[in-house]
C-alpha cells in the first residue's frame, strides 16, 4: 500500500477504472455475441436492424480507449461482409 497521499488517491481511481472499463468490455462482448447469435441463425432482417445498435455500442468502447479503434473497425467491417453473405 502506498504512503505518499497522491498514490493513496492513484490506486483508488485505479480500482474505479478497473470496474468501468469491465464493465464496457462486457458491454461489447454482449454486443459481438448477439450478432454473431443473429448471423448463425441467418436472420438478416434482426441482423441487420441490430447492427446499427452494434456499431454505435462497440464505437462508444474504442471511444473511451478499452477496446482500439483500428481493432473495432475491423471487426465492424468484417461482420457487415458477413450480414451482405447471409442470403448469398
């Protein structure tokens, strides 16, 4: 445990930290899942209405630094590709 008050206050916003980035990262996980869920059911029509839903949360994550932006963006880009091969 530090002693200096400073890194007193430094840990405590670390452990806060901590929680809400968790808590986002849950955020996009849940997220990935129920589209990859719509995607394996060939549901095109929910897919495709959840996906703006999608792209907002996971923006809302690399927005805040949990998650990349590059990294979501692939992501993002990937699964369109995948809604647009549903009905092929």
């Amino acid at each position: 445990m530090p002693n200096i008050k400073s890194a007193i206050r430094k840990v405590k916003r670390a452990k806060k930290q901590s929680i809400v980035n968790k808590f986002r990262k849950n955020r996009y996980k849940k997220a990935l899942k129920k589209i990859e869920k719509l995607i394996e059911k060939k549901d095109s029509k929910e897919a495709k209405k959840y996906f703006s839903v999608f792209q907002s949360e996971l923006m809302k994550v690399a927005k805040t630094g949990v998650i990349k932006k590059k990294n979501l963006s692939r992501k993002i880009s990937k699964i369109s590709k995948k809604i647009k091969n549903i009905n092929n």
